[in-house]
C-alpha cells in the first residue's frame, strides 16, 4: 500500500541576514491513509516547520530548497499555489499549539467556520452553517446552536481548541497535522482533548501526525513515533518499542528526562547541553557533543541503520542492534 | 448602551465646565479687550461706559457666572467686534471649516489606507519603500511649506486650480457648502489636499505598522491551513482587526483637524473656523474665543463617543460601559 503522504530529503531553510538556518534538513517520513504517527523532538527541532512546508505556509525567509513531498502521488512542493490552498482545509487540515492565537478574535465563530466551509464547497450559508453547529457537537462542545454566535474570547482556551479541532474536521480530511495542540492546555483538558482527537480520527478515517514535545503523550496516542532532531528524524518505530527500548541516545535521554519511569525521588537525568544553533551545525551527527557516548566515529555522518521491520535509527553506536538478523 | 451615552453625556457636562472655567480665566489673565477696541483718543468717561457696557466692570465670578447662565440658555455672548452672537458667528463659519476637514480625513483614508496596507503585506519591496519614504516627506514638510508649494505648483505654474477663497458655494440638505457646486469643488482641492498630507502619511504609517504586526499571527496563518484565499483573509480577518485602531486615530485626527486648521486656513484664505479664531485672539474678542473653544470642545467629546461606539462594533472584546 503506497503512502498517503510521502516526504523525502525535505529541506526548509530560513535565510537570514546571520546566515542559513536549516530548520528541516534532510526529513523523511512516510504516513500511511488512517495512521497516527508521533512526531517527538525539542523546540527548534523543526517538527512544526516540517508540517508547515506540507501545507506550503512557511513565512519568509522561509523556504523549502529541496526535497519532494507527496500526498496520494501529487508533488506540493512548488506546486500551484492554488491547487495548494484547494487541498488546505479540505484534504489536509492543521491544528495549531496555541488556541488562544488560532481563531480570529473580531469575528464570530460562525463566520470563520461557515467560510471554511464554503472555501472548498459550493452550499448554501444556511446549510454550511447547520454543519457548523453539527461539527461543534461532534468535538464537545454544549449548545454549539448559541455558542457559535459567540466570538473566540468567550471560550476557554480548551473549548477554542476543540473549535479549531472541529474546524480540522469541516471536511473530513484525509490528513490532519496536529502541531503540539494540547501543550497550552492544563493537564486535564489535554486528557480530554486526546480522547477526542483519537475517538475523531477513529470515526472519520483521518491520518493523523501528531507533533509533540511530550514523548509519553505521543505514546500513549501513536501508532508509530518519529524522534527529531535538527531538523531530521534520529529514530523511527512503533512506539511502544521505542518507548520500551530507545535505540538513539537522544531518545534514550528524552525517556529519562522524563518523571514516572524513574525510581521515586531519584533525581532526572537530563540531556546535557542545549539544541544546537541550526545556523552552524557541527559535521557528522549534530547530538555529537551532547551524546554521552559519542565517539571519533560520531565526526561523520550516521548512517541509517534498520533495526527491525519499520524500526530504524541514525546512529553510529545504536543502543539496539539488530536482532536476530 | 443607553447607560454608557448617558454616563457620557454627563461626563460632557463636565468637560465642558472644566474647560469654560479654563478658558475663562485664561482670557482674563490675557489683557483687558478695552485696550484694543477703544480708539487711542478715547476719553476717560468713553473709556468708561465701553468698559460697563462690556460687563468687565464687574468681578471675574459674577463675570463667569453670567456666562455660564447665559451659556445654559445657548448665548455664549455677542462679538466684541462684529456685534453678533459668537455663537452665532461661529456656526456662520463651521461649514467651511467641517467641508475642508471632512474632504480631508477621506482623502488620508481613501489614499492612505491602502497605501499602508500594499506596502504593509510587501515589506521591504520596491513600492513599500517608495510609499515609506514619501511618507516621510508628508511627516517632515512643514505644512505650511507644502501649501505654498502647492500654489506654486499648481496655480501659479500650472494654472489649474484656483488659489484661495471657497468659491462659488450651493446648498445640499440645507448646508452651504463648495462641494454643491464645481467651482467650490475646484477651490477645496488644494486646501484639503494640504491639510489632508499629513494625515495621509499618518494613515500610511500606521495602517502599514498594524498590517505588519497582523499578518504573521497565527490566526492569520489558520484561516490560510482552513484553505482561504488571500484576499478574504486580508479583507476580513486582517481588515477587521486593524480596523479599530485605524477609526481611533482617524477619530482623534478629524478633531483636530477641525480645530486646527488655522495654518492651511490662512494660506488658502478659506473662511473658515480656523481664521475666524486667530482674528478673534488678535482682538481679544472674548466672546467668540471662549464659544469657539467649547463648541471644538463639544465636536470632540462627540467625535471621541462616536469612536467609542465604532470601536465596540469593530472589535467584540471592547464592552462599552464597563470600566477597564
């Protein structure tokens, strides 16, 4: 079965005046039609430039300078940019990290959804907007007939999520990129927005690419999970497995940065040292001089290394080698 | 609603108390109008009688307060001068003033606004530098520099437009006005044009900034990922949020154009508020100096709510008649 959405060698730069930062530097990824795959990495990985290079909306002096991504076949990048706005909303749909910033605050919900509606379909604003109100039901929210007469500040910053969740969903896309949609949210909306989103997904067939911080959120959501780092994916797999055994050091120190696994009271460990500035990347691998056990080697590019079917990792000292192979 | 224009009409009240009060003991304090109106040979006893006729025999409270009571009765008192009710004076000179003010603030609107917003979604393009550099001469060009330039230019050397005065005027709705008819069309050109250059590069600087600071918020950027054309996000989602500010500051300026348009007044000779204002200061007409300051007082108290209320139907997180 060939993929949905298909991206190779993508690379999305930022010229600025102190140089090229390259943001997605060689990124490929691969989603299948009803999958949910988890996009992990740190801020200023890349993972939310990498989704915005697939709906073609990189600000200046963004741009994407190589690569190819292909969604059911068709090449978006530098396609017509109104074929691009043509599969916008309507084939493929984004959710935003903040939705306090995502709605437009002057205007009423109703106008910003029936206009969704009615970018890709001809109906009339009657019937856009009865589907309007229905899509608000479908992600939760109580009396969508009233509140959609209300504007963006009226609604908490879950509810404005869940308008923006349904606003994704107007037209049943076949791909929805979900930009780290929970990490403004306390902890209890996030519970129930997830539910939502995997319930939603369930229902309606959508691909999902769930970009995240949050290695236990995007397992306990994710089919398969993709760990970035500078602007390119380090590991690869389903993610229980990569959950139970990290086979890049960074993934490995991203699990124990994290609370729960660990001994009560032991204190976290954390991975040394910052992200590295995307303006001047070290040759060879970028995690090099954070990496507790970079060698000589780790001056040269990794190579790709197939762990097992579906699970690979860029890595010169892999911490799982390959099994039984 | 009704609450809020209520609580402001009495804030207006005030206001307006506040600034007689001002403008009153300001006049009094500037020079004794006798000095002027009086003929150098006037005698002691003509000196007098002028002097009792004029009320300024009397103290400075009961001075005040017959003002203030005449002022409740709508006689702001008669002109020194001319012998007539101010007020009366003053709304004999009010169309001239509001016609030029008015032509003005559309022109900075119609001209400006888009200006600022081509170069606003262009930024450091050839034509947004172009619009922000001549967007500079209209800030830093003395105004009254341009008004002569443009008589210069344009009715000396070229020939085209008439140079001063209001020309032929004609009624609409009952209004006198030069718009009704194109020879009054002709003579406003270059004086609204003058006093509108300012306001234009104003309007240019400011809608560019609010453009700039719109265009890449993330809403922006969600109503492009929903599929919307560009013009629809421009024209609604940004046109709508920049707005509010933009009727503000177009608010506050048409105030002030109003009140001020004393320099582009007298370069053009357009008998207005403005001249008929400094006349009054030269004489000490006190009359008509205080009744033109409350009733410029009053157009912005009217101006401000006006923009209050605007401002409340453009963007629905301002409430009127809570306090912030």
């Amino acid at each position: 079965m060939s993929a949905l959405l298909e991206i190779t060698g993508l690379e999305t730069h930022f010229h600025t005046r102190a140089g090229v930062v390259r943001a997605v530097d060689g990124l490929d990824l691969a989603v299948r039609a009803g999958e949910i795959v988890g996009i992990v990495g740190e801020s200023g990985s890349g993972k939310s430039v990498a989704s915005f290079s697939v709906l073609g909306l990189v600000d200046p002096p963004g741009r994407i300078v190589a690569g190819s991504i292909r969604f059911r076949g068709e090449e978006l990048v530098g396609a017509d940019p109104a074929r691009l706005r043509r599969l916008r909303g309507r084939e493929i749909a984004m959710i935003f990290q903040d939705p306090l910033m995502t709605l437009t605050p002057v205007l009423r919900i109703e106008t910003q959804m029936v206009e969704a509606i009615r970018a890709h379909e001809r109906v009339s604003a009657k019937a856009a907007r009865a589907r309007a109100i229905e899509a608000l039901a479908r992600v939760g929210i109580p009396a969508p007939a009233e509140r959609i007469r209300a504007y963006p500040h009226q609604f908490s910053g879950g509810m404005r999520q869940r308008v923006a969740i349904a606003i994704a969903l107007l037209h049943s896309p076949a791909l929805i990129l979900a930009d780290e949609p929970t990490t403004a949210l306390d902890v209890t909306i996030q519970g129930q927005i997830l539910y939502e989103m995997q319930r939603l997904v369930a229902e309606t067939g959508a691909a999902l690419v769930w970009v995240s911080h949050d290695l236990a959120v995007v397992e306990s959501l994710a089919d398969r999970v993709c760990v970035m780092y500078a602007g390119r994916i380090v590991e690869e797999g389903p993610a229980e497995e990569v959950v139970a055994a990290p086979a890049h050091p960074y993934t490995r120190g991203l699990l124990d940065s994290l609370p729960g696994g660990a001994l009560a009271g032991a204190r976290l460990r954390q991975i040394p040292g910052m992200t590295p500035s995307l303006l001047d990347l070290p040759p060879g691998c970028p995690f090099a001089p954070r990496c507790p056990i970079a060698t000589a080697a780790c001056a040269s590019e990794p190579p790709i290394v197939a762990i097992a079917p579906g699970r690979s990792v860029r890595c010169h000292a892999p911490l799982v080698r390959q099994e039984a192979a | 609603m009704v609450l809020f224009i209520v609580r402001r009409a009495l804030q207006a009240g005030l206001v307006l108390l506040a600034v007689s009060l001002v403008v009153f003991t300001g006049l009094y304090a500037v020079g004794d109008p006798a000095d002027i109106l009086l003929p150098d040979d006037a005698t002691a006893a003509e000196r007098e009688a002028a002097i009792v006729a004029l009320g300024l025999d009397r103290p400075i409270w009961t001075q005040y307060g017959i003002f203030l009571a005449n002022a409740l009765q709508g006689d702001l008192g008669t002109s020194f001068v001319f012998n007539i009710p101010s007020i009366t004076l003053i709304f004999q000179r009010m169309p001239a003033t509001l016609e030029l003010a008015l032509c003005a603030m559309l022109i900075a609107l119609v001209i400006g606004v888009p200006l600022g917003l081509y170069a606003g979604l262009k930024p450091g393009s050839r034509a947004d530098s172009a619009i922000v550099t001549g967007s500079i001469l209209g800030f830093s060009l003395p105004n009254f520099w341009q008004g002569l330039m443009l008589i210069l230019v344009f009715s000396i050397f070229l020939g085209w437009l008439p140079s001063s005065g209001r020309g032929e005027t004609g009624t609409i709705l009952g209004i006198e006005t030069s718009l009704a008819t194109w020879d009054g069309i002709r003579h406003l050109i270059l004086p609204a044009t003058n006093l509108a250059l300012f306001k234009v590069a104003l309007m240019i600087r400011l809608t560019r900034a609010q453009v700039r600071e719109t265009m890449p918020l993330d809403f922006v950027k969600f109503a492009r990922a929903k599929g919307m054309g560009e013009s629809r996000i421009v024209g609604l989602h940004v046109g709508k949020t920049i707005a509010a500010p933009i009727v503000t500051v177009l608010g506050m300026e048409l105030g002030s154009v109003i009140a001020f348009a004393v320099i582009t007044e007298s370069i053009f000779a357009w008998p207005g508020m403005g001249k008929l204002i400094i006349d009054s200061i030269n004489n000490l007409d006190r009359p008509v100096v205080a009744a033109y300051l409350l009733v410029v007082t009053f157009l912005f108290i009217v101006i401000n709510l006006v923009v209050d209320v605007l401002y409340s139907l453009l963007d629905p997180r301002v409430r009127l008649g809570r306090r912030a």
